[in-house]
C-alpha cells in the first residue's frame, strides 16, 4: 500500500478521532449532582451520552408499564401510558442512533462502487421499529374496536418488533466486520449486541402473546407482559453499558484516539519521506 493510500486511512481515523474529542467537548459540559454526571450539551446535538439515556428512561418506562400488567397494579391504563411515553424517548434515541450512526454508504471495489454499511442500515431500521411502537401504543390508548385494535395496534407492533429482530442481526454483522469476529467476551460492545439480541426476541415474543384474538383478548397477556418486561430490562442494560462515562468505554475511546494520532503521525512522516526521496 502506498503512502497516499496510508494517509487516505489515516486522516479519516484522525478525523474520526478529533470529531469525536470535539463532540465530548461541546456536549459534556457536565456538572456532578448527586454522585452522577448530567449533560449539559445542545439538545438538538446527538452524542452517545444522549442515545444511551433515551433509550435507558424509554426501556424504563416499559419496565415499569409492563410490571404494572404483570404483577396487577396501577391497571391497563398506567400501563398504556407508561408505554406510550417510553416509545417516544425510543424514538429519540433511534433517531440520535441513526444521526451517529454515519454514512449509509462504503466506496466498495466491485458492482457500482459502493455497498450500504451494516451499522447505517441497523440503526435505520431500529429507528423504524421505534416509529411503529408509536403507532401501536398510541393506538393502544384511543383503539375503541376489536378491528382498531387488530390493524392500528397489534399491527404496528409486531411489526416493530421485526424490525428490531433484523437491527439486532445487523448488528452482529456490523460487528463482525469491525472485528473480524464474532467471538469478543471481553469487549464490551459484543455483551451489548448479545444483550441488545435478548432483548429483541423477548419483544418479538411479547408480539406473538399480544396477537388480538376475534374476541378482543390477548392470544396470551402473560407472554406479552412478561415478554416487554424482559425485553425492556435488556435495552435498558446494553444502553447503561454503551454510556461513554462508564470506565470501560473512557479506556476504549482514548486507546482508540491514541492509535488514530499514531496512525496519523506515521503517515504524515512517510508522505515527508517519499517527498523527500522523489526530489
């Protein structure tokens, strides 16, 4: 590989690298409250801090809805509500996943040169599935029929639910291609996308106990209730891992800025070195 190439590579990693320094700049002004730290950056600016929060109070708020169901407290009404407001802070953080998540192309060197990224299309389609949890709980609190209930609710969410089971497929593949592979216990992005998996297929489950019977009755309320729960706890789990304040990811973001300044460097001296040796 010659130099240009290495430099090509070299300053997207220092860009990435300092793109990211100047985002933690700008976005954690942070302040100590009571033993935690509390962003202070633009609301309208998507950080990792942001993402994980959005998706921790949203996955919460269906814990805490879903509990409600299954252990018969509060009633259906508290539960619909809780849900519907967690699939909002949901919304927020697809959509602030899917503003990090970068291009949605590669430059690949075959077919018509370039190939969608793995982690673009699973952030755009867990952000999908998060618009239709939106439909289905909002339904959830105006659905008057069996008919209404069936097409605006159970619809919506089985619906989200795939689209949640294919982001978290996705995510492995994005994960693969950025290790190499698929075995990795001791990083801790491989424990999200197993937890983030749990997760999904505990909702899918949720999906199939929701299924609204000619009756107006869930198919079974127990599986759909215990199925949210599960799924909840999980996506609240993987997003207190994925929060950059977390130990694990300070040492893994400055090892990784490290490297891309190294990298940066070793290329600027050998781009100096060939101008040196074609004069």
């Amino acid at each position: 590989m010659n130099s240009h190439d290495d430099m090509s590579k070299a300053d997207k990693n220092h860009d990435r690298a300092s793109h990211q320094a100047a985002d933690r700049a700008a976005t954690t002004k942070e302040s100590s409250a009571h033993g935690f730290k509390v962003p202070r950056g633009p609301i309208l600016v998507p950080t990792q801090t942001k993402q994980s929060w959005y998706f921790i109070i949203g996955g919460s708020l269906f814990a805490v809805g879903a509990a409600a169901a299954v252990w018969s407290f509060g009633g259906a009404n508290l539960t619909n509500w809780l849900c519907f407001i967690g699939a909002w802070f949901f919304t927020a953080g697809g959509l602030t996943q899917l503003a990090l998540s970068g291009d949605a192309t590669v430059p690949v060197p075959h077919g018509r040169g370039k190939a969608y990224r793995a982690e673009w299309l699973a952030a755009a389609t867990q952000s999908f599935g998060t618009i239709l949890f939106n439909v289905s709980t909002s339904a959830a609190l105006s659905a008057t029929t069996i008919d209404a209930e069936k097409h605006y609710m159970w619809n919506p969410d089985a619906g989200g639910s795939v689209a949640f089971l294919i982001s978290a497929v996705l995510v492995y593949i994005a994960f693969y291609r950025s290790e190499h592979t698929i075995w990795a216990p001791r990083r801790i992005q491989w424990w999200g996308a197993h937890i983030n998996m749990v997760g999904c297929i505990a909702f899918a489950a949720s999906a199939v106990g929701a299924f609204v019977l000619d009756d107006g009755t869930s198919k079974d309320a127990n599986l759909a209730n215990i199925g949210t729960l599960v799924g909840a706890i999980c996506f609240v789990v993987a997003s207190v891992l994925a929060l950059p304040s977390q130990p694990w990811n300070r040492v893994a973001a400055l090892r990784s800025h490290k490297a891309a300044v190294r990298a940066y460097e070793a290329a600027i001296r050998a781009k100096k070195g060939g101008a040196a040796t074609s004069h």
